[in-house]
C-alpha cells in the first residue's frame, strides 16, 4: 500500500479505484440500454421513466443510470426491504420484485426487480431496475385514478416476492401479473426487460470480481461512497449557516380544487443539512400524497442539484442530508393513502428545497418553473376492433429565469431528467389522435425581469376516436411559478377541451372526462418566474423578443413600461413608464399562493 | 491506374497516392488552409506533383474528404436560414425533444436553434400518417414567406412539413415555387434528405444541411475549378458519413452527409482489410491527439446510426442528424489527454487535451501538464531521438518534470505515475471499445482490430488483450488512415423509408415495392444497371409495443413471413438476450443499401530491401505496465518486407507512430505490408 492510499484510507490503489469506477458506471449504462431497448412501454422508451443501479450488499447505492432524478436515492430502501424479508433464504439466480410506495417504492405503477448478485455462491451486492409498468390494474386504465381515496383503487401490489429461481421465471408469480393487468403483453415485455438488465449486471459484476477480486471490488464501493461524503460535506461546509424556510401551494389533489399548503425549514449546521418538512398539510385521501420514499429522492435531487450536479450519484452524496416530517403528511403517506400521482407532491417537495435554497445559491437554482409533470393520458377504442389504448405523456414546461439569463423554454420538469417529448408523428401512427398544434406558449407569457422565465409549451390534439376519454393531473394551475428578486411570477398550466360547437371546458386534474371526435384538446403548460426587476432588462432585449413573437407589444408596455416599443424605434431609458404591475389570468391568484415572505 | 485521396482535418491536410502498377502509395501532409481549404489541398497535390509522383491526367478517381461541413457547423459559420414549416409547427426546431441529460443542472437549457423564431414561418397544409392529403398546401401562403426572406436576406430556407415521410408532395411543391420565387437562395425539403419520421429529428436535419449547403457549394466550386485547371478529370468524389462516396454534384445538394466523413474514412479503410483477410467483422480504432475513435464493421459493411447527434455530450442534447452516420463513439482519450486530479482526488486522463499547442510537456513548447504522450515517453515506448523521423525532438526532462506532480500526489516514482496515466486512459478506451461491440451485441472474440492514427498502434496490443480480440492488424501509413479509407472506398448510398406495418404478408408485399422502388432510384441515381450494382436489404423490426427496433438483413426475393420473423428473433436475441416468440412483431423501416461495384485498389506488398527482415540487433527499455520494463527489439517499418515475423516484447517505427508488441505476443507483415500482431499459441 502507497502513502497516498493510506491516507485516502483505502487498501486499492488510486489507479484501480478510478478503472472499476468507470467500469460500474459502463455497467449501469448498459443495463440502462438494454432496459429501454428491449421495453413494451412508452413511458419507459420515449419517457425513460425508469433507472438501473448497483448496490452494496447493505443497500448503498453505488452507481446509478443518469435517467430521472424521481429514483434518486429510492433504491437502497427498496434493496433493504429484500434483504429484510430474504436475506438468508437468498441464492444465486433468485430475482426479487415490489412495488410497494411505502417500504422506499413510489408508486404502484413503478416496479423494482432485484437480483442479488454473487461471485460464485458469495453475495457481492444488488442489481436493480425500476421501470414504471403502462398498467398494473385497479379503477382506471393506466392505474392511476385522480380520485382514488385508497391504494386498494391503485392495481396489483407486490410487496416483495421472489419472481425467479435459479433463473427460472416462477410460474405463479407469473399468472398473477397476467390476470391483474390490463396489458399483460406490455407488462410481462417490461418484467422481461428488466431481467435482462439486471442480468446482465451480474455477469459483469462477475468478470470484475475474476480479474480484479472481490476483495477490490468492495473496497472500491467502500471508497467511492466516502469520496462523494468528502465532497458533500465540504460544499455543505461552504455555505452560510443558518435557517432557511419557504411555503407554496400544492394546487388540488385531484378529487378537490383546494389548496394545499406546505412549508419547509432547512437548518444548515457545520457540514450537516436538515430538511424540516413538518407542519405540511396531512395525506389527502386523493393520490397526490408521496411516502417517504419518494419525499427523501425529492430532497437528495436538490441536494445535489447544489453540491455536485454533474458527477455520478450514489449514497455517499447524502450521507450529510437529515429528512424530518412526522407519519401522515402529504410527503411522508402510510398505507391505505393513494400515492398515484406522488409525482406531483414529490416535485412540490422538492420545489420547496429549491425555494428555500435559491437565494444563498443563485449560480445553481433558478426562479421557479412549472414543475409539475402535468401528466396526460388518453385512453379509448382502437378503430375497428384494435382493442384498446392507452396513450400517457408527459408535458415539458417553462423555467425560471436565473441570475445570468433568460429562462430554459419548454423542458421536462425538476422530477425527471433525460424525458423525451412524443413526436406528433409517432404518436398519430399508432393512436386515433391527431396534433394540430405544438407551439410554444407565448400567449400565457412568462415571468418578466431582468431576465425572463421560458415558456411553456401548447399541444393541442384533435380527437379521432369514437369513444375515448381523457384523465390528467396538472398542478400549478393556480399558484404561479415564483418570481425572484423582483422578477415577476410566471404563469399557469391547464388544459382546454373545446367540443365542436365552442364549449370550452378548463380542467387541471381530473378523473375522467369524455371525448368525442371532433373535440380539441389543448395542452398547456407555464412559463417561468423573472428574475431581477423588469425595469432593469435592456430595451434591446425587449426589442429582439418583440421582433420573435415572444412577447407583443402590449405585453412589454405592461409587463416592462417600454413605450413603442416596436423594431427600429429609438429609444432610452426615459422613453419607460412606470410598469404596470398587472397580470391577466384566468384564473386569480389565491392570497399569500404567490412568494412567501417567511424566507 | 491509379487513386488519389485527400482528407482535410482540423489542422493537417492529408493526401494519399496510390499507383495500381507499381503497387506504391505515396504521402504527402501539409498545414491546413482553413480560410479557404482548397488551398491546402491544392499545396499537398503540388508536392506529389513536384515529386514527380502525381500527374493528374492519369488519376482515375480523387476523392474528397474532411472536416469542412463539421467545422462550418460547430463554428457556426453557415449562412443565415429560414424554415418552413406546416401551420402550428414552426416552434418544433426550438422545442425540440425538451430531455435534461444534465438532470441535477437546474440551470439547464435546450440547444439554441439554427433559425431564430422570426425566420420560422408556417404554411397551411396537412399530410396524414398514411401519407393522404387532409388539406391542400396553401400555395398564398408563400407569399409571406418570400417576403420575409427578401427582406432578411436569407441565402437558405429549409422546408419540413408533418408526415411528408409519408408522401413529400406538398414538400416539392413547396420547394418547387420557392426555388423559382427566390434565385440564388439554396432551398432543402425534408423528404430530399430523410424519409423517415420524427418530426423534430427531419427538421433539424435539414435546417443543418440548408445552413450549409451554400458555404460547401462555394468551397466544392472553388476546389473543382482548381482541379480541373491543373489537368484533374471529373467527376470528383467526395467522402461520406456513411462509408461510402458520392460525386461532387450529389455532394452540393447533400453537404451534411458529408459531416463525420473523416472518420467513415477510417471505417471504410478498416472494412476493406477485413474483406482482403476475409474478416467480415471487424472492430476499429483510431487514436489521435485529442480523441479516440472506435467503431464496428459487421458483415463486411460498416456500422451506420440513424440516431447521430452533433455536439452531444453526457450533458448536452446536441442536434440531431437524421441520415446514416458511421456509428462511431468517440472519448476523450488521445496522444494529449491531460492527466489530473478531480475534486474526490481520484486520477483521471481526458477529456482535456494539450491538443497541439502548447502541446504535450515533451514537445516542449510549453506544455507545463502532464500527459498521455509523455507518459509514452517516460516508459520507452517513444524516443526521444526517433519520434516523427526525427523532425521533433522530444525534451525528457520536461516530461518528467510534469509526470512528478502526478507522482508525488499518488506518493510513488514517476515511471510508476506515467504507467498509471496510460492504464486510466485505455480503461477509458476499453469502455469505448465495449460500447460499440459488446453493447450493440458483438463479442470481442470474434473481432479483428484494425488501428490507426499516431496512438492506436501504440495502445492496440494491450487493448487488444484486455478485449480477448483475435488479432491486431496495423495498416501501413497508420497516420493518414482516413485518407488511405477514402482511396478504397466505393460510391455508395442508403436509402430508408419508414412504414410501420405488422410483420405479417402485408409487409412482405409492401417492402418488395418499396425495396424496388428504392433500388430503381439507386439505380438512376448510379445511372448504371442492376448488375453493376450490390444492394444489401435490411428491415427494421421489433416486438410490438416495442420502440427501439433490430435490424435483419434479408432478400426480398426470398422473403416469407417465416423466415423473416426467424431472423428478428435470433437478432433480437443476440443484441438483448431474449426472444419472445409469442408476441407480434411489427415492421417499422426498410433499409437499402447500393453500392456501385468498380474498381477499388488493391494492396501489394512493399519492395523488401536488401537487408530486409533481418532480427533486429538494437534494443530499447520499455515499461510494459504489468510485463514489467523490459528490453525490447526495436525494428523500422520501412526496412521489413511480406515474411517478417518477431516476438514481443517489440516496437515497429515508423514516422507516423510506433507499433508496441507485448511480451507473449508476435508480429508477422503479410503479404500486403499490414503489421498482424497475434497472442502466442
């Protein structure tokens, strides 16, 4: 052992460490490859709704698939839960799979598949795979009802089974999945996939313990969680101490329009942070409620959104993170409480971090964005007796502005990652719907400053089917993104049915809503929160967004106070009337939904 | 007969003679013109030609590639575009795929267009999936859109309109009346580029290949009047991305298939020795000063992507290229990666490079940090006298003098340190290498690796291990291999159409007619014959439900349902391992590949020198890594001939780089002058 190694504390040489670490992140890229090539669903290939990762034996994560940062951090609780129930009783060639949201799980709709892996018949650690499953059964289609009051209403709930034995995929686990499920070609496909991902982690976990011994390798895991801890904390070491809070909105829960409101305190002591999430509002007996599970992958993706964005993500990282909410809260639900959209609190919660953090680290966080995956499904009769569909997407939104530029337009929301929108000509090959429009969303604008939130994004869809039907939950649909030293609050998502005759019916979340052919669907979603005040963005700026379409005349007249402000007319600072603090919405903003004063 | 191949790169200009009669290839290298490329290449062919090597009128072929579209495009020097789109569309190039690979960045953003939102202008008109017309194109809208275009000066307008994969009417009518409307504007319609869907993917396609087309069109122009001044008969060729040529004039309309035509150079050159070793598969590697590059000829064709993504890294989207591109992965691992410390204090080499100013410590240029081609230098493998013919002399104290940081943080000498540089920077490259084999489904074992660049024959031996390769094949002039690709690669296109269908009769029928279909266009566009033509057909299929297809190659005469489900199932099988024979299987694209059968050159051995092959008498000290330092035999490339043969542990040199042969390997030069390094036994 060299000097440098002793004082890195470590038995591997520094030259090893960095070879097996590139090798386990090309394993997880590849299981992340095979997973979403070979895959039945959508939501897993085109949204990449999914994640593949390495664990230590006691359930660190030690390298994880870049995919979407809703799995940051789930899977060492879903590998401990294994281990609990199996341990022992584990042999080579045994696959394990829950779905469980409230032993680490998210929702019922996500199913992990882990496989212990061993070097000969000695246990090295864990592959696992999560990949969200088109339909598990329950009330609706898609297995996500927005008014579900209990998970019972939310499909088939595996809590850990043993789905394969000596490589053998068990029969009755099997039959049970293909009755329960709507599309049980699609999910035995995704169950496949996920197999062979894994699967393929072993055998290359094997070919590393041959040539270099298992020895080095768990040294190595050791070594790669203690670094990222190093570096976590010197970064947690750098910032102020001190206590930060924010509160927000959650805008509906899907059986009711009400608002929900939750708050956040985070103490950042030494090189430790608290996030204080108590005082939140209690589970609603609606499906916008997330467990823990969930809750803590919300916090660690702000986390290390702060510390370290780029650099690989494993358990190390978190080791200075305390989470504290009391059982019961929308973010911390317990059984019978529905988790279907937790998506929708977890990214709430995270919002809150984002919120509270954002001013003491303005080069990491932007203004607030639309954040909510505002996820649609269309479901309904194939024509001709081609049985049934079910088409989900998610919707990219506005950012806020940050402290240096504009807003990011149209990008996936803070719960995902490397998320894909639906090309309009894949999806009329394959589903009686038809997009007219997809555009951005430049009439709702966004958030004025001196820099700009981005735009949403409209999508608007003519229906074709017969008998078809519409379900979605989209939040901020009341409360806007959030402005940010001066910079103006962004604007909201909804969706517009408009039959053939002009009705028009705004929705947010909702249940179940009937189409017919002919009717339009119009998708939208917000902009982004400004950042700086408005009467600071050079009027040359104002001039070029004007020239682009991306904000009228008028618009920079109210939001900016620049007067004529068309191309080619000259002006200065004292051509600015004072700017008229005025928003249109259709919607009104409810009293203290906009920024909180606590921070 | 004889050849000519020039391949114009970011900074040299390579060019590469080849005399059928003789059996001689000649090279000649010069400083790269960047302001007008043709210059440069015009210096390179005035030396062959003052070395009484060159005489164009006896020059069959002379092929054309480089970096020229790339760099237009990465500089952003193209020329100001607008975009036509249908009504409700104009804000997909901006919108574009909306993903966040750099998913913790919350300050992340989607790549900038290449058309600002005010040059984005619509037009009513409306394809459906099927390719049946639901509203007419509004021949008045144009109106607005020539107007617009005068009045902004635009030199290019690309056209994308939804579903014109599926019929492109409305796409030629609309470039039809634009093109008389706007004299002097080059016009590009989707469907001339890409008949495959994905709205996003086409338009950005071909809003690149519009930014261009006038700046390639130019340099094409200036370059063949050159040419043909100097007595070069037409019709020039130039290299594209698919690895194969295509003629100046194909080349004007369709400048960004000519984007990685560099390295499909490379590919094509090593597709071309498999076929002399009768190797169908082969795996390439070519290791430069900055990057290296790997890719995978398979069944004797190289490996093409439809998912190329210019400017992607692990962060950045990048744009998308909808056209066959060589599927190449490329690192950040060359000759001048610089080694460092991250913050977690673990070694790493790459992706920053000492490029070639300042350069490696060892150039002694001012290079002050470490890098790989030190760390070469440091072990033995490059002398300090010997390197580059001599032309630059290598400083050894500069080169220790930056390994040391390197050694005193990992507490140990700085031959050790330099060994540690070179391990971290082929585990980089073994990555790479597993990627494109071992990730799209082939096993190492069956491979044979051809490497090039100034670094690849280097590193190849040990790369060559490590994957359990079955032999190394190191070509001559490894240092202008791109070139030398060009030189043996043939006219070819790809032609795709996408149609989703099950995989049933239906299909069958469907892609007989679109299979002749395709080659009757392959064939006017060769204005040949069938029989002079090769085709390869290849479907693209996938269990339904499925996005991500599988290729099977087949021919449509011999096609059933049968033997067409069969081959999807072994082929899915082999790249994923599973199949799922109950499930329905569906039909997505049809795939033709032409190849124009002529002439290509075929390697002779060198002349053997008098005192050829004789075992070597001189001897350096070279630190293998794990082999320990030992004493090496060291022997010139250009005094061995066909029937050499030596053991490892050996170096080869030559001008252009040096070949490492470990201990427990041989190296043999066949009858073509290739170096083949094998594993004893």
């Amino acid at each position: 052992m060299k000097a440098s190694d002793v004082a890195r504390g470590s038995a591997v040489d520094a030259v090893t460490h960095e070879i097996l670490q590139g090798k386990l992140l090309a394993i997880v890229d590849e299981m992340g490859i095979v997973l979403a090539r070979c895959s039945m669903s959508p939501v897993v290939y085109e949204v990449l709704d999914f994640a593949c990762g390495i664990c230590k034996l006691d359930g660190d994560l030690i390298a994880q698939t870049n995919g979407i940062t809703l799995f940051t951090g789930t899977f060492a609780n879903q590998v401990r839960a294994m281990h609990e129930r199996f341990g022992p009783g584990m042999a080579p060639g045994d696959v394990f799979m829950t779905n469980d949201p409230y032993q680490g799980g998210t929702h019922g709709c996500d199913f992990a598949v882990v496989r212990p892996m061993y070097d000969g018949v000695v246990p090295v650690g864990y592959a696992i795979t999560v990949a969200h499953w088109l339909d598990v059964g329950g009330a609706v289609p898609g297995s996500l009802p927005a008014d579900a009051t209990t998970m019972f209403q939310e499909g088939l709930r595996l809590p850990g089974v043993r789905v394969m034995r000596e490589d053998r995929l068990l029969p009755d686990i099997v039959a049970i999945i293909r009755e329960n499920v709507r599309l049980p070609e699609l999910a035995l496909g995704d169950l496949n996939a996920q197999l062979a991902a894994a699967r393929i982690a072993e055998r290359r976990i094997q070919e590393i313990c041959a040539k270099y011994g298992r020895a080095t390798l768990t040294t190595v895991f050791d070594d790669i969680l203690a670094s990222s801890e190093r570096q976590a904390r010197a970064a947690v070491l750098a910032l102020p101490d001190g206590r930060y809070s924010a509160s927000d909105f959650i805008d509906g829960d899907g059986r009711s329009d009400d608002l929900i409101p939750v708050n956040l305190v985070v103490t950042i002591a030494g090189d430790t942070m608290t996030f204080d999430y108590t005082g939140s509002a209690p589970a609603r007996a609606a499906p916008i409620n997330c467990s823990r599970g969930a809750l803590h992958s919300a916090v660690k993706t702000i986390f290390k959104a702060m510390v370290a964005p780029q650099a690989p993500s494993n358990d190390g990282w978190f080791r200075p993170v305390r989470v504290i909410v009391p059982d019961g809260t929308v973010f911390s639900a317990v059984k019978p409480s529905p988790t279907g959209w937790y998506y929708e609190g977890s990214a709430q919660a995270s919002e809150l971090a984002w919120k509270a953090l954002a001013p003491i680290a303005p080069e990491r966080f932007s203004a607030g964005s639309y954040t909510s995956l505002c996820a649609t499904y269309f479901c309904g009769e194939l024509p001709d007796g081609g049985g049934q569909f079910v088409h989900i997407e998610p919707q990219h939104g506005g950012w806020g502005a940050t402290a240096h530029r504009d807003g990011a337009n149209a990008l996936i929301a803070v719960t995902d990652g490397d998320t894909f929108n639906y090309p309009a000509e894949l999806l009329e090959a394959k589903f009686p719907l038809r997009i007219v429009r997809h555009a951005l969303n430049v009439e709702d604008g966004s958030g004025a400053g001196r820099w700009r939130g981005g735009f949403g994004v409209v999508r608007e869809y003519e229906v074709l089917a017969e008998a078809s039907y519409l379900y979605a939950s989209y939040g901020r649909s009341r409360t806007r993104p959030w402005g940010l030293d001066g910079g103006r609050d962004g604007s909201l998502n909804y969706i517009e049915v408009i039959r053939p005759d002009g009705t028009t019916t705004r929705l947010a979340r909702t249940a179940h809503h009937a189409l017919h052919p002919g009717d339009r669907v119009r998708l939208v979603t917000g902009g982004g929160g400004g950042w700086g005040s408005p009467e600071q963005r050079p009027p040359a700026q104002i001039r070029e967004d004007i020239a682009d379409g991306y904000v009228d005349v008028a618009a920079a007249e109210r939001e900016y106070g620049l007067a004529a402000a068309t191309p080619g007319h000259k002006t200065g600072p004292q051509e600015r009337k004072p700017a008229i603090n005025a928003r249109i919405s259709l919607i009104p903003s409810p009293p203290g939904g906009r920024r909180e004063q606590a921070r | 007969m004889s050849y000519l191949a020039t391949d114009v790169g970011g900074t040299f200009t390579d060019l590469v003679h080849y005399d059928t009669d003789s059996g001689r290839i000649s090279v000649a290298k010069t400083l790269t013109t960047p302001d007008d490329p043709s210059r440069g290449v015009l210096n390179a062919i005035t030396i062959g030609q003052e070395q009484g090597v060159i005489s164009p009128d006896r020059i069959d072929r002379l092929v054309h590639g480089g970096t020229t579209v790339i760099n237009a495009i990465t500089e952003r020097k193209g020329v100001k575009t607008a975009l036509v789109t249908t009504a409700g569309f104009r804000d997909v190039l901006e919108i574009g795929r909306g993903n966040r690979p750099d998913l913790y960045n919350l300050h992340a953003t989607s790549p900038a267009p290449f058309v600002p939102r005010r040059l984005r202008l619509e037009v009513r008109e409306r394809m459906d999936t099927r390719g049946n017309v639901l509203a007419a194109l509004e021949l008045s809208d144009l109106d607005a859109v020539v107007a617009a275009c005068l009045r902004e000066g635009v030199a290019a307008v690309a056209i994308a309109f939804l579903n014109s994969y599926a019929n492109p009417l409305h796409e030629e009518a609309c470039a039809n009346a634009l093109r008389a409307r706007l004299p002097g504007v080059a016009v590009t319609a989707s469907h001339e580029i890409s008949r495959q869907w994905r709205e996003y993917e086409r338009t950005s396609t071909t809003v690149l290949n519009a930014y261009v087309m006038p700046v390639v069109d130019r340099y094409f122009d200036r370059l063949e009047t050159a040419l043909a001044s100097r007595g070069f008969r037409r019709p020039f060729f130039a290299m594209q991305s698919n690895g194969g040529m295509a003629s100046f004039e194909w080349a004007r309309l369709h400048p960004l298939s000519l984007i990685e035509s560099g390295p499909a150079g490379g590919v094509s050159g090593a597709a071309a020795i498999g076929e002399w070793l009768d190797e169908p598969d082969v795996l390439y590697l070519d290791i430069g000063g900055t990057t290296a590059k790997c890719g995978v000829v398979h069944a004797g064709m190289p490996r093409l992507t439809t998912e190329y993504r210019l400017e992607r890294t692990r962060t950045r989207p990048g744009y998308p290229v909808q056209m066959p591109v060589v599927d190449i992965v490329e690192i950040g691992a060359g000759g001048g990666s610089i080694a460092w410390f991250d913050d977690g204090g673990a070694l790493r080499v790459g992706p920053g490079s000492a490029g070639a100013s300042p350069g490696p410590a060892c150039y002694g240029f001012g290079g002050v940090e470490p890098t790989v081609t030190d760390a070469k230098l440091i072990t033995g493998v490059l002398d300090a006298a010997t390197f580059a013919d001599g032309s630059l002399r290598l400083d050894q104290n500069a080169a220790v003098r930056a390994m040391e940081s390197i050694a005193t943080r990992l507490g140990t000498t700085v031959g050790a340190a330099a060994n540690a540089v070179i391990r971290i920077a082929e585990a980089n490259m073994l990555n790479a290498l597993k990627l494109v084999t071992i990730q799209r489904g082939h096993d190492p074992r069956d491979l044979t690796l051809v490497a090039s660049g100034g670094g690849g024959p280097m590193h190849a031996a040990r790369l060559a291990r490590e994957l359990g390769v079955r032999r190394v094949v190191i070509p001559p002039y490894p240092g202008v291999f791109s070139a030398w690709g060009m030189l043996v690669s043939a006219p070819r296109r790809d032609l795709k159409r996408t149609r989703l269908q099950a995989a049933g009769a239906e299909a069958i029928t469907m892609g007989r007619a679109m299979f002749a279909d395709m080659r009757h266009e392959a064939a006017e566009y060769f204005g040949a014959g069938p029989e002079d033509l090769r085709h390869v057909h290849a479907v693209e299929m996938r269990y339904r439900g499925q996005e991500h297809t599988v290729s099977v190659t087949c021919h449509p005469d011999e096609w059933n349902e049968h033997a067409l489900l069969a081959a999807f199932h072994e082929a899915h099988e082999q790249s994923y391992t599973f199949r799922l024979e109950s499930a329905a299987a569906e039909v997505v694209s049809f795939h033709l590949r032409a190849e124009l059968i002529t002439p290509r050159p075929t390697l002779v051995a060198p002349d053997a020198a008098p005192e050829a092959n004789t075992p070597s008498a001189r001897t350096r000290s070279v630190d293998h890594g794990a082999a320990g330092r030992q004493a090496s035999a060291l022997y010139q490339r250009k005094s061995l001939a066909p029937g050499f043969r030596a053991l490892g542990p050996a170096l080869i040199e030559e001008p252009s780089s040096t070949t490492v042969v470990l201990p427990g390997q041989s190296v043999t030069m066949d009858s073509r002058g290739l170096l083949v390094i094998e594993e004893q036994e």
